[in-house]
C-alpha cells in the first residue's frame, strides 16, 4: 500500500459519529519494523536464557 503525504485520518464510531481517533502524517518513521525489533529482542533473551542454563519462562525445568 503506498501513501502520499501528508495525509490526515479519522476513526469515527459509525453508530454515534463521535470522532474515536484523528491524526496527521506528515513524515513516517523510517526506523525499524517494530514487529521485527519485538522478535529479535525476544530471540537474544531465549538465547541468553540458553547460555545461563536457565529454564525457559513457563516451560518445567
């Protein structure tokens, strides 16, 4: 999906009209995939677990 900027959005509750949320983009953040930086800090903590022999957050052991 592209999108030119700027560009404005609205949530809106259908029912009552009532604007929910609004914003304004003008420059998007260019950084990383937060999704991406969420599983990689996941994957350093599992590993440091692993190398301290530690058992594994709700796993038995």
């Amino acid at each position: 999906m592209d999108f030119h900027r700027p560009f404005g959005f609205l949530a809106v509750h259908r029912l009552s009209g009532l604007v929910l949320a609004a914003g304004w983009v003008t420059e998007p953040d260019t950084g990383v995939d937060p999704w991406e930086a969420l599983l990689n800090r996941a994957a350093e903590g599992w590993a440091q677990q692993d190398r301290s022999g530690g058992a594994r957050p709700g796993w038995p052991g």
